[in-house]
C-alpha cells in the first residue's frame, strides 16, 4: 500500500479534535461507528507518524523517544510529535522534533530544532538560546511560540538579530510542510530528509558550541575544577550522602534523598527537632558537598521586620547591610552556583514578621529567559535569585515560638526525630565535594497546568489521594489549598524524575508528614476524629481501631509498622497518645 503518511494528517483533519465517547456511552449505531473508525484511524496515523520518524533517525543516526499525542480530555489526538536525540545527549531536553500538527487554516508536518521547556535546565536554555547566534539557512524558517494553533506563529524576520531582540520565550528552527506540498509518500520524506540533513548540522554546532570535546589531559596533569550541569541525581545523591557519612554524621536512610527533593520542590525548607540532632550540620555538609556557598545567620529574638534581615539606615543616614546581603550578592554575582542561607534557630522570633517579605515574594515565581525570577523584594529589585536556597532550623520548645499556617504552606517541614547514637564505621579514604551547578536544585515546575501536562496521568493520581485526606482535614478546618496540592505534586513529579530515589509510597509518606500533619492541632473532639480517619487512610485499612479502649495512640503505633504509609501513621499515633493524656495535640512533641 503507497502514500500511508498522508493518510496521518487525513486522519487529524477528520477526527482531530473532535469528540470522543466510549462504545458504551454512544446514543446512536451511527455515533459508535464513528468512534469505531477513529480509534482505527488513529492507531495507524501513529504507528505511520513512528515509522516516519524511524525513517528520520536512521538517516541522521539518532535515537527516538516515545511517539507523544497530545489530546485535550474527552477529544480525539490534536498533534503527534516525537523527540530525536543523539545517544550521547540523551539527558539534555533539546531535541530534533518532529510534528503533524493542525496549523491556523492547514494541517502540517514540522521538523524542528526543539526545546522540551518545561524539563528543561538552566544548561539546557543556555545550550539552545545558542541557536539566534547561527545564521538561518535559506530553507528553514524561526518559529515562535508553543505547538497550539493560538501561540504557534512563523516569523518573517531572516535576521537573527531582529529575532534575539524580540526576546520571545523560546525560538524553534524549523522546517514546515504542508498538505499542498507534497502529493505522495515519496515526496514527502525526500522534503524530511533534506530538511533533517540541514537541521542536524544546526543541532550538532550547538552542541560543540557549549559542550566543546575536551582535549586529553596531559600525563600527570590535574583536570580544570567547574561546574557540571548535566548529572545523574541519583549519582549525585549517593556521592552527597557518602561524603557526609564520611565526615561522622549518620542521618536515618531517606533524610538525604527527602532534603534534595525538599528543596528543589522549592527553596524553602524547614528542619525540625531536638537540639543537636545534626539539623545545621546537615546544611552546611550537603552545601559542602556539591560546591555551593554556605551562609549562616543566627536568629535574635528581637526580630520583628524585614529591617532586621535586610539592613537599615541609621541616624546619620548611613546605610548598614542586613545579615542576609552577603547571600543574596553572592547569589547574584554567580548565579550558576547555589548559595545556601542557614536561618539558625530561625523560630526564637516570630518567623512570619521578620521573613514575611521573603514569605510573600517566593510565591510570585516566574519564569522568564530561562531564569525563575520573582518580584522586588528589599533593595534587591531583582527580586530573589533562583540558586538561593533558604533552610530554617528549629527547636520546639517553651523558648520558641510555633509556626503559623502562612509559614508552613510554604515550606516543607523536615522533622528530626531520630538519631542513632551508636558509631558506625566510616569508609576508608577521602569522598571529594562535587561541583554542581545551580540546574542540580533549581525547581522545574512552576505552574502545574502547563509545567506538568506531560504527566496528567500522574498528577491525577497524587490528587486524588490528596482530595481524599482533604475531605478528612475540612472537617477540623485544616484543609489545604492549590499551593500545597502543587507543591506536593512538584516533589512526586521531582522524585519520579530523578529516577524514584524514593519509592512513590515513601515520598508520599513524606509530603504527608511535611505539609499535612504540622497543620493539626486542638483539643476538640473533631481533632481526635481527624487523627482516626488520617490513620486509616495512612494504614490502608479502615478496620483494626477500637476507639472506645481509651489507648487508640498505642494501637496505632503498633500498627503503624504495617502501614501504606508507616512513618505518617506511627507520628498520627504519637499525636493520638498526647490527645489522650492531655487533652491536646499538635505536630510539635
């Protein structure tokens, strides 16, 4: 059979778009046909769109990733599209695309120099904005905007200067195709593999451009120290946690994997527990570890604005530089490189007075030009940089103050809790600090509508177990909203991505503890009915809990130990047992 490529756009005109039913919610034989023959149609305008691709590849000798359609709920496939990458640089974002997609008034095939943005790293960004710096060939065209019909625009502009100063999100060079184009099979992949042959030489000079092949060192000679940008986060996360087991400190399995995705998922965390737990030695090893820059600021009890972080002018008009200055220009002077800012006993003044600049700031997060930028904040117009990363240590005792709502929305909350005393032995030799750049902790989702629409399916599954505790904490009028739903979806998505440094249940069971349970507390009989229906959700079962016997605490701590999510469940015991003696409860022990 000839001319099966024309027949993937033939099926997007016909059925693109429009709606789709399940055979058993079809009204009429007519309606049920027609899905019928959609579905078929669409199963083979894809394995034709990947066997295109195939055609591609083999001549440019890439590899391909999944064939991807992009379909809006309830409706047949919009576009197809398919990333075609070198072997060696199969972990950077960048790709050699290709698209049949619905245009304003035509369909069409797209070959194009690609930038997967929302997975994207500052590296990645870095890498592609290169391509406005390579005069356009006569054939290809830039292109602006996303892939929908509403942002896609063809720029008439040849000049990569007048592109560059258009500053547009992100410019693609492309090669377009229309239906009118062509007339057969044969034309139309003689037109992809001129195309691909041009836009391949584009890919490749933008890859030796940034990424220039490295001459041999000579015998005996040291390699040059920098920053590395693309890394496996499991390795990295290993090399971390060896480095600080070998400098004496034992922290329980997890705690390292849950600090990084903590602070990725955003700049903001808090750890919580005992005094000398190790809780600022934890910030200051990790920082050590992956070359960043360490700051500590020891908190005064007399804090009560931004004035005491910030700086202020004094009498004679004289301006005095706030504790946190020197981080920020830090920051800003190297922005590839992260800076961490210890807040040491950060609770011993009120956390939401004198941060509550920075508290209102981080959630104005933008991305722009490659960069997560905020709003002003202090004298730093540019508001806060995005390799900063700001954790608080805090003891909960009668000295310190609790947190409110607005604090712990914002942070993930790390509780130290446990700390084995016996000396374990340490491994032989040195471990080296790393050198990581700032895209090793800097936050890929913003927004989840848009940042996240590649992972729909598993968005959808964190929010449905958040949905149901949600039902469980309205009654006791601790419900979450949008921002803690995203940022629980940030730290899934986050862990996934870096290849489950966590199990799913185990991230789960962390996001619970950090961003749920700090929000309950109260004497009521509602908190102790929200502390039972938590606990079944945690363990999975909803039987097993005597709540007459008057030791429900105790039962659950024993069952904890068989629970979906054990950690979460065994914490709501201890809760559960302090509610019992007391007569009150909270997160804070």
């Amino acid at each position: 059979m000839v001319d099966n490529y024309l027949k993937i756009l033939s099926f997007l005109k016909k059925y693109g778009g429009n709606q789709y039913k399940k055979l058993d919610k079809c009204s009429s034989n007519e309606e049920r046909d027609y899905m019928v023959s959609g579905s078929e149609a669409g199963k083979f305008a894809r394995a034709q769109f990947t066997e295109l691709v195939e055609i591609i590849e083999k001549s440019c000798s890439f590899e391909h990733d999944k064939v991807t359609q992009w379909q809006n709920s309830g409706t047949y496939v919009s576009y197809l599209w398919c990333q075609m990458k070198r072997k060696e640089h199969k972990d950077s974002q960048i790709s050699m695309s290709l698209f049949a997609e619905k245009g304003n008034d035509f369909l069409r095939f797209r070959l194009s120099i690609e930038l997967a943005m929302a997975a994207a790293s500052t590296s990645d960004i870095t890498t592609y904005a290169g391509l406005l710096n390579v005069p356009l060939d006569p054939m290809l065209v830039y292109v602006s905007g996303g892939n929908n019909e509403s942002e896609f625009r063809i720029l008439d502009e040849r000049d990569n200067t007048v592109v560059k100063a258009m500053k547009l999100k992100k410019v693609q060079i492309s090669y377009i195709i229309t239906e009118d184009d062509y007339t057969n099979d044969a034309a139309l992949c003689k037109s992809l593999l001129g195309a691909a042959e041009k836009l391949v030489s584009y890919y490749d000079e933008l890859f030796e451009l940034h990424h220039p092949s490295k001459p041999k060192s000579k015998e005996g000679e040291k390699p040059m120290p920098g920053l590395k940008s693309i890394v496996s986060s499991k390795e990295a996360v290993t090399e971390i946690k060896n480095y600080i087991f070998n400098r004496g400190f034992d922290y329980p399995d997890g705690m390292v994997e849950n600090f990084y995705l903590s602070l990725k998922s955003k700049p903001f965390v808090i750890l919580a527990g005992i005094s000398g737990t190790g809780k600022t030695r934890l910030v200051k090893l990790f920082a050590e570890a992956i070359g960043a820059d360490y700051r500590l600021v020891s908190v005064r009890p007399d804090w009560s604005d931004g004035s005491d972080l910030f700086g202020h002018t004094d009498l004679n008009g004289h301006f005095i530089q706030g504790p946190v200055c020197s981080a920020f220009d830090a920051a800003v002077e190297n922005p590839d490189k992260p800076v961490f800012l210890c807040f040491d006993e950060m609770n011993l003044a009120r956390v939401e007075y004198y941060l509550s600049d920075f508290l209102s700031v981080i959630e104005s997060r933008y991305e722009s030009e490659g960069r997560i930028k905020t709003e002003g904040i202090a004298q730093y117009e540019g508001g806060i940089p995005d390799n900063l990363y700001v954790v608080g240590t805090v003891n909960m005792d009668e000295t310190t103050f609790p947190f409110s709502k607005k604090v712990l929305d914002r942070a993930n909350t790390i509780e130290f809790s446990y700390v084995d005393l016996i000396p374990q032995k340490r491994t032989v030799g040195t471990v080296e600090p790393q050198a990581l750049s700032n895209s090793f902790l800097c936050t890929e989702y913003l927004i989840l509508a848009i940042d996240c629409a590649e992972e729909e399916d598993f968005v959808q599954k964190v929010c449905v177990e958040l949905q149901e505790m949600n039902k469980f904490l309205a009654k006791a009028n601790a419900n979450v909203g949008f921002r803690v739903r995203d940022e629980i979806v940030f730290y899934m998505l986050n862990n996934k991505k870096a290849g489950e440094l966590l199990t799913y249940n185990q991230a789960m069971d962390n996001q619970i503890m950090q961003k749920i349970l700090p929000r309950i507390q109260g004497s009521s009989f509602t908190v102790k009915t929200l502390l039972i229906d938590l606990f079944k959700f945690c363990s999975g079962s909803a039987s097993g809990i005597d709540a007459d016997t008057g030791n429900v605490g105790e039962q659950m701590r024993v069952m904890a130990y068989t629970a979906k999510y054990p950690e979460s469940a065994k914490k709501i015991g201890y809760m559960m047992t302090r509610f019992e003696d007391d007569g009150f409860t909270s997160y804070w022990l």
